[in-house]
C-alpha cells in the first residue's frame, strides 16, 4: 500500500484532494500543500472559524468552512457557512463564498417546520450536475442527532456559490452528517463517508456510494474514512487517518482499492500498515 503522511498541525485532520501532481490537505485550522511523498510545500492559516473537507478543481481548492460561535453559545452554534476558494500554486486566498441558504436552513433548525437537522457543512466536491453535464459544487450537511433527520442532505451550487436544488440520501441519521464528500469521475459515482453509530437508530455503514444523479444508494460498507477520501477513479481510493503525537497533530492517506473497505480495518492496524511498509522500503 502507499501511504502520504502530514505531521505537525495544531487541529485535527478534515479532508484532503490530489490534483496537478500534489496532495492539498485541510486541518480546521491550516490548509497544506504537499508533494505526494508528503513534503510540505506551503500552507496558510484560516482564523475565526472552522474549515471542514476540500476539493482540487481546475487548479483551485474548494473548503468547507464554519464560523466560530459567539461568546457563550455552544461551539458548534455556528455564525456563517463559507466556501473559501484556494489558489492551488501558493493557497492564497482567491474567493469567499457565503451560502445563503445555510443561513435560512440554520434560522429554521429546531422548529416545527425543520426537517432537515441541518447543524453546519463539511463534505464538498465538484462534479457534474446530473441534469446538464456542467461543473456544479456540492455541499453535505451537517446534522444534528435526532432519529427523525434520516436523510444526508447534499446542497448544489454553481461554481461561484448560487444555489440550485439539494439532494436527500435516505441513510438514516448519522453523527454530524457526512464528513468527506467525493466525486468518482471514471465511474460517475458519488462517494461519502461519516462517523460510526452512536444511537441504536443510526446506521451500522459508514461509507456509501451513490449514483452520479444523487438518487440511489448502490453500495455500502462498515468502513469509515471520516478523516480524508480521495476518489482515483480505476486506480481505487485515499483514505484516512488522524493521529496525534505529542500534542501536534497529523495525518495519513493510504492508497487502496474498493475491497479493501469489506474487510474494516482500525487506526491502529493502519498505522502498524504503514510502518511495516516502511520498513521493507528500508531493507
């Protein structure tokens, strides 16, 4: 297997995309830039708020980003719902993006008229949309716990931020939505990852994969990669681990193919995968 590895980060791993030679990595607070031997070539910090999955297209990278609450308000009561945009050669900041209608979503959480749950964003990727063909970024939700929002909810936009329609996946409620949302272009399908059940009600699967027209569910695994997916088309997948050393914190993309995820496989053995591959790179 191979394995890229990002270490010395101060926030936890979010989501990462290959693009143009390079591997772009989110933490929730930095964005990094690194070859795909894993040595840094740039990043930039992002203050006030909370940045979640990204995505590299047309030599930019698209991330997820929540605002920081107000003083006294629970951490994940968040203030804005962002796309920041990236230029992939040096991650300045090109764009920022506010999507509107997370703003209404939020104003209505919790009424009588919420169906959704909606909680905050984070899995984003650019791909066609199903009706016309056209590049179109997509969104997931995050959820709040509660039996009643069984739906993933994935919001599609235009490149520069306008809202079209949203889609509803019918996975049953899981732990703060989808995490990383990604695209398989090679095989027009939609790949999503969440956290593992803490409710009876929630589903045992933690990774799905859906019809390129956002309609039906074609697989699902017991598998979470909540950390990073990377869709390679017939070169298989990234997928993810967070580790923490010392109090900084890091990651890991490890390369694999679609049976890989039939056999789940914890963090721990992960790591004791790459350090074995690394030693027989060493022999």
């Amino acid at each position: 297997m191979e394995f890229i590895e990002v270490l010395n980060q101060y926030q936890h791993m979010q989501g990462f995309s290959n693009g143009n030679g390079y591997m772009y990595w989110s933490f929730t607070d930095t964005v990094v830039k690194t070859t795909m031997n894993g040595i840094v070539k740039c990043q930039v910090q992002i203050h006030g708020g909370h940045l979640g999955d990204i995505d590299y297209h047309d030599g930019k990278i698209y991330a997820s980003y929540l605002k920081n609450s107000l003083p006294g308000h629970a951490w994940e009561d968040w203030t804005g719902f962002k796309i920041y945009v990236f230029n992939a050669d040096d991650l300045h900041v090109e764009k920022i993006m506010n999507l509107d209608i997370c703003d209404y979503y939020k104003s209505i959480t919790c009424t009588p008229e919420d169906t959704r749950g909606f909680q905050g964003i984070d899995g984003v990727t650019i791909a066609p949309d199903p009706k016309t063909g056209e590049d179109r970024l997509f969104v997931a939700c995050a959820l709040y716990t509660g039996e009643k929002y069984s739906n993933q909810i994935i919001l599609q936009f235009t490149l520069d931020g306008v809202y079209e329609t949203e889609y509803h996946i019918p996975t049953g409620n899981t732990v703060f939505g989808i995490q990383n949302l990604d695209y398989d272009a090679e095989n027009k399908e939609f790949w999503f990852t969440t956290y593992g059940p803490s409710q009876p009600y929630m589903p045992r699967e933690m990774l799905f994969c859906i019809s390129g027209d956002l309609s039906t569910i074609l697989r699902k695994y017991n598998y979470s990669t909540p950390y990073g997916l990377d869709c390679l088309g017939k070169a298989g997948f990234y997928g993810s681990v967070h580790t923490r050393k010392a109090k900084k914190c890091g990651g890991i993309a490890y390369r694999c193919d679609e049976s890989f995820f039939a056999t789940p496989k914890s963090p721990q053995e992960l790591v004791a995968m790459k350090l074995e591959a690394e030693a027989l790179l060493e022999d």
